[in-house]
C-alpha cells in the first residue's frame, strides 16, 4: 500500500457473541456496538478525547439506523462532536470499516478512529408488505382526511403478510448454507474434515479464554462473559452425531456444528498513527498492512459465493511481495467449515491455481498449526458485521504476544464478495 506513515492497532473491544434468540434477544444494534464501544472508551481513557471518526456498520438494519455510526457515538461515552459514518460491506462490514479509518489515517487525514461492526439475528427487521407500504404512503402523502381516507380504501386483507428476511442471496434465492454445500460438493470435502475444524475452532476458543486471552478484549453484556455458542469439549465424534442442514441426499455434510450459528454481538477496533499512540501513552499491538478486495461470479459462473478470498489472497500476496508460507498467523473467517476447506483446497490445487490464477505452482499449504489458533466463527458465532473487528483485535494481540510476525486475514462475504488483509508486527 501506498502510504504515508504506518496505522497501528492499539486495541480491539467486544460484547461477547450470543446464539440469536438468546440472552441479547431484545437488545438492538445500538445497544450492542454502544456496549462494545463504550469498553472499548473505558479502556483506553478515550471519554472525552479527540479521536477523529468512528466507522461502523450492520448488515441487517433497520430503518431507524440510517445513521447508525452517528447515534451510537451520540449515546457512548466518547466525545459527542466525533464524526461517523457507516459502510456495509456484508460479512465484510467490520474489516471494510478497519480500512476506511486506516486508509484515512495512512494518508495523514486522521490521527486517530474507531472501527466496528454489529449485527443482531433476533431483531432483524421485518418490511411491510409491499402493497400495504404503498397504500400507505398514498394516504401519507393524501391532502385532507377524506382523501386520505379514500387512499386506505385499498387496503386488502392479504396486505399484513411481512416480508421476513431471509439469509439468502438475492440473485439465486438460494441460502449462503445452501451455496457452500454446493461448493462444498464441487470440491469433495468430507464431512469428517468439516467436523474436525468445527471441533478445533471450539477447543481452541476454550482454551483461548482459560488463558485469560481475551481478558482484555471483551467486556460482558447483558449477563454473558463468554460467547454463548462456545463448547470447549467439542469433538469431531460429538459434531458426527448432528444431521446435516444443507446440501441433499448422500453429499449432504453440512450440519448446525459446522456452520456457524445466526448470532447477536458487535466489536471495535481503537487505530491510530503511531504518533498519536504515542502521545497518549498507549502501547501498539500490531500495524495493518495491505489490503485487497475481491468478487466473483456465483450467478452465471461456477466460482462458488464464498470463494472470492480464493482469488483475492493470491493478489495480496504479490502485493506484499509474499508467499503463502510466510506468514506467522492465518485468520480465515469460518463462515462454514466446507468453505474454509474448499479455499485451503483451492490454493493446494494446480489446476485451479494455473487457470483460475494463472500461477504456475499452486500456492500451498496452509500450516494447521497456524490457522485460527484461537478459534473463529464456527466457535464463537458470526454476528456479520462484527467479524471483522474480533479477527483484527484477536490476530493483532497474537502478533503482540508473539513479539513479531505477520498473519494474513481472509473474508468472505455475501454477493460473492470477499476482504483480505495483512496485519504485522
Ligand atoms: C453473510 C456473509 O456475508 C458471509 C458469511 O459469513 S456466510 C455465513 C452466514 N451465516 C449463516 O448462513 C448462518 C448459518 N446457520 C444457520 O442458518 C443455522 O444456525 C443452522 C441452520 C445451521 C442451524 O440452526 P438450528 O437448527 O436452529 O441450530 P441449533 O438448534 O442451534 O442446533 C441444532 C442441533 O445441533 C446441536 N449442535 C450445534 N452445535 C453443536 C456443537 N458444536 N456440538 C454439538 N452439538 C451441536 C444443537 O445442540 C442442536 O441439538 P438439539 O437439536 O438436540 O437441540
């Protein structure tokens, strides 16, 4: 990346990630990223300070959160003059939102900014039923209660059916479970590699917490300390046990354990330049590196809807000038187990990465060892737009604990999108 001066990450702060439906079932967007903002604030003595925007966004929204960002600030504990704005980049919302402030700050526009994500699958909104919307904002925009009157004639009884939102894309109707376990199939994952990921995702989540890593990444809401989804005593034969909930017949291998669950929860993100986190007296985890986006065709094409880190990682890397080898950590956001494995499949692969990528070797083998080491979604939960935030605090706490190193973040998003990143230390 072209840039001017280096970002550090100073810190991250999360609500621990609750199963939709669960304890955080009546709290809203703005409860949530207001709650992980405000640890976040308390932490780094930001109440008050001067800390140049906050950038955050949702996936599922409501109406009301037009202005998300904006009114979370208003409500939190920072300075009530701090500018924000929201992004959405489905899944990839929360990293999306960590490169808009980095970039900002990389060019000296910023000294300082907030990055964050939230989602809640329990309050999802519900939208009016298209008709009745129309014959309501007729009789909203009607002259006069006889006219306005008139306009509510139209009214049928067939109007109170909502439209219930659906996690499924809106080009192929098809759900992000249902497209995974095509690619899935494409590429002959097994059902037992699928589990035995899952499996680690949740022992390694577990022990994660017992060292106390998170310590100072989380704070507790509503009542939860940990995120409720996580079962340290996972293992492969438990998830065997589950039926499968995606894909048909005998290549159905997709079950509740290895994909990740509809959840609540929000994180943020504290970036700076390092002048800033050094007159405040605040010590740097890591700093961002490069980043590069990527999308692929899942309509007409066979490309696969969460495949497009596949393609986007080969371009970071000759960006960074790296090999896939060279790095200390890998963060690949577990949206399903079959979808990380068929990314890792992909780049071990010679034939997709000659014609795909046009490489002459493929680009290799991921270490296991140094894959989501202290678990990811599948164990955690999945609140969309607030991945992002956890896998950038968590991966750039690693690389301070370590003392050096690079890891590599990969993203994938609804649209066939995908966001992967280098953070280093
Ligand atoms: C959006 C983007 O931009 C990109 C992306 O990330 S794509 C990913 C987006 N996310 C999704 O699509 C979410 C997918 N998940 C789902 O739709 C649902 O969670 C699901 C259909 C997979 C499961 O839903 P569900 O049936 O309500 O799950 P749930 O009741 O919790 O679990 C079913 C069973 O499995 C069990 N189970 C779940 N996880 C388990 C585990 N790790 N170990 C043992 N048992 C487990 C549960 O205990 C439950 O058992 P009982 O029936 O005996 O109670």
């Amino acid at each position: 990346m072209s840039t001017t001066r280096r970002v550090a990450i100073v810190g991250g702060n999360r609500i621990p990630f609750a199963r939709s439906g669960g304890p955080y079932a009546r709290a809203s967007n703005q409860d949530m990223l207001t709650a992980a903002l405000d640890g976040l604030v308390a932490r780094y003595g930001l109440a008050g300070r001067d800390v140049g925007e906050f950038v955050a966004g949702a996936v599922l929204k409501h109406s009301r959160d037009f202005n998300l960002a904006r009114e979370v600030v208003l409500g939190s504990g920072l300075d009530s003059r701090t500018p924000a704005h929201d992004v959405q980049m489905a899944c990839a919302t929360g990293l999306e939102s960590v490169v808009s402030v980095a970039n900002k700050i990389a060019l000296g526009q910023l000294e300082s900014g907030i990055a964050g994500g939230v989602d809640s699958a329990s309050d999802a909104p519900i939208e009016l039923n298209d008709d009745l919307r129309r014959v309501l904002l007729r009789a909203n925009h009607a002259k006069g209660v006889g006219a306005k009157l008139r306009a509510l004639t139209g009214l049928r009884p067939g109007h109170v059916v909502p439209g219930i939102p659906r996690n499924a894309e809106p080009r192929t109707g098809l759900s992000m479970g249902e497209h995974a376990a095509r690619t899935a199939a494409a590429w002959g994952i097994e059902r037992a590699e699928q589990d035995e990921l899952a499996a680690r995702s949740h022992q390694r989540l577990g022990a994660a917490y017992e060292r106390g890593f998170f310590d100072d990444l989380i704070t507790p809401f509503q009542g939860l300390t940990r995120d409720q989804n996580l079962r340290p005593d996972s293992s492969p034969d438990k998830l065997a046990k589950l039926k499968p909930v995606f894909g048909r017949g005998e290549g159905a291998t997709m079950t509740a354990g290895n994909s990740t669950p509809l959840s609540d929860g929000a994180a943020t993100v504290l970036l700076a330049s390092e002048e800033w986190a050094r007159r405040h007296r605040l010590p740097v985890l890591a700093y961002l590196g490069d980043f590069v986006p990527g999308a692929v065709d899942y309509v007409s094409g066979d490309e696969g809807l969460l495949m497009a880190p596949a393609y986007a990682v080969p371009r970071l890397l000759d960006r960074v000038g790296s090999s896939l080898d060279e790095f200390d950590f890998y963060e690949i956001h577990e949206a399903f187990a079959s979808q990380v494995l068929c990314t890792l499949k992909a780049w071990e692969d010679p034939e997709f990465c000659a014609e795909r990528l046009g490489r002459d070797e493929p680009l290799g083998r991921i270490d296991t060892d140094r894959l989501n080491v202290n678990g990811s979604s599948l164990a955690a939960g999945h609140p969309f737009a607030a991945t992002g935030g956890r896998i950038v605090a968590t991966l750039a706490k690693l690389l301070a604990e370590r003392g050096s190193g690079r890891g590599l973040v990969s993203i994938c998003a609804a649209g066939g999108q995908g966001l992967t990143a280098v953070v280093e230390r």
